[in-house]
C-alpha cells in the first residue's frame, strides 16, 4: 500500500479487496470513482431495509419478523452484530480461576467470572490473549462459555423462578425458587451455585457433594450464605435440589404451629385445646393433646 500512497482511494481500496475477493475491485471502483453511495433501502420495506442494515439475510429476517414482531426482531438482529466478550476456560488441572484472575490483574488486566460456566472467565480490558500470563504455561485457552457449558454433563430444570438464565412458567404468590440440578454418576462436571435468591438451600437426595471443595452429606439441607456462588461438584453424581426466595421475616414456632405473630399461635393453641380445627378424615379418634405451655 506505500506505493499507493498517492492513488485514488478506489484504487487503493480495490487493490486491497482483491486478493480476498477477487471481482471485487471493477465494483469498488465503479462506485467510489462515480461518488455513488450504497443506501439503504427504504423503511417501508421492512425486512429488505432491516437486512441491509444489520447485514442478515432477508429469508431470516422476514422469519424473525413473522414469528417475532418488529421490535423483538430488531432487538435481536442489533443483538446479532454486537462484539462477543474475550472470553477464557481455566485449565483447573494447572490451577484455579481465582489464581488466574490475580495474575491477569497484576498486568492491569481486568477480568470477572462468567455467569454459567464454573471455569470462565471474561476479559473486560482489552488485551491480546496469547499475550496474557499463563498462555505459554496452559493456563487457560479461549473458549467462549456457551460451548464451556454445552460439553458438561448435567442437566439444570427451573420449576419455580429465574435462575441460569431459564425461567419457570409457574407464578407462584411470592418470589420462591425451585431448582433442579441432575449429575450423573461418574461426571466430573463443576457449576456455581446461581445466587438467584436472598435465602438459597441445597438438598441432595442421594449422594454427598462438594461446595468450594468442601464434602456435603446427602439428605441434609445446606443453608447458603446470601449472594454467594459457591462452586459445587458431584463427583458421584447426584440429584440435588436448591430452595429459597425472598425473606419471610421472623417467625415463632410453638409445637406444631409456625406464626410471625405470637398472637396468632396463643389463638391456635386455645383452638386445638376446644377441638376446633376441623378432623382430619380417616383419623377422626385419636386425640393428641397440647403439650404444657411455658
């Protein structure tokens, strides 16, 4: 291109096309010679105008806006061209994601954790990434998370609330979470413990598993720490269950009787001492009386 330097700049712009698109330069410099403009094609035509703009084919964009409407189609055609994140798979046989986050700060490189995949990480200063520490050493590779996560073996089902980016079809009176986690036995799969409510508990109902490297026994309820993301494992595989949702508040528990008011548990042990909770069907006889009052 130096010897170009005093060429018109269609004649520099097809010479540099050629190589890669050969054909290309007589129609770059029909229209950069004739001042002519690539417009684009009106609004009214919709899917014609969208395809040109976002560089989509047509036959795409007339579906999305089929199936879609105008607007979704749009958001996801704008969303289509946006830049993908520099992202990285921890090689956790050479060391650990937070390990490799240090070294990375220490050359003014600014990385966070990815959302889903338990070994990923996001760089969000611009860096090349073969230029990186622990490159040479096979530290990490480039790897974005969706494919991280679509090679690991376990399966993920939202039955109540948001978490991993899924959403249960169920509305239930108030924010709670049901999330079923399923790791067959002999996977070595890793995922982080979504904090996708305030109050988080896990439960697994048939194997012990790991959180940040620490054993868990099976059939005990696990109470985490509000908006941790511990990392957990199941060597064994398991079936293991999170529960939560938002705070209920302070409750008082009496017997059998669980009440944010006192008041409320006085007036149930008086109506259990008069019979008169309604008998349970099948087993109208026995009489279990209250225990003393303190």
């Amino acid at each position: 291109m130096t010897s170009l330097a005093s060429a018109p700049a269609y004649l520099q712009l097809a010479q540099a096309m050629s190589p890669a698109y050969p054909g290309s330069p007589e129609i770059v410099r029909r229209f950069l010679r004739e001042g002519r403009s690539l417009a684009l094609p009106p609004e009214s035509d919709r899917a014609r105008h969208l395809a040109v703009a976002t560089s989509h084919p047509r036959w795409l964009v007339e579906r999305w806006l089929d199936e879609l409407g105008p607007d979704d189609a749009s958001a996801l055609l704008a969303s289509d061209n946006d830049p993908a994140p520099t992202t990285l798979r921890v090689i956790t046989a050479r060391g650990s994601r937070e390990h490799l986050i240090a070294a990375l700060a220490d050359v003014q490189v600014a990385a966070r954790p990815t959302q889903y995949a338990a070994d990923g990480l996001i760089l969000e200063s611009a860096a090349d990434p073969i230029a990186l520490p622990g490159w040479r050493e096979g530290w990490f590779t480039v790897q974005g998370e969706a494919s991280s996560e679509g090679a690991v073996n376990y399966e993920i089902r939202v039955l109540v609330g948001s978490a991993y980016g899924l959403t249960s079809p169920v509305r239930p009176a108030s924010p709670t979470l049901y999330v079923n986690l399923n790791f067959p036995a002999g996977t070595s799969a890793e995922t982080r413990i979504a904090a996708a409510a305030e109050e988080r508990a896990l439960y697994s109902t048939d194997e012990g598993f790991e959180l940040d490297g620490v054993a868990q026994p099976a059939q005990t309820m696990v109470v985490l720490e509000p908006g941790t993301e511990p990392l957990l494992a199941a060597p064994r595989g398991a079936h293991i269950v999170m529960i939560g949702g938002a705070p209920l508040g302070h409750r008082y528990m009496v017997w059998n009787f669980v009440s944010s008011s006192k008041e409320r548990i006085v007036q149930a042990q008086d109506d259990w001492e008069a019979r008169r909770f309604p008998l349970v069907p099948g087993d109208e006889v026995e009489f279990i009386p209250l225990p003393p009052r303190k």
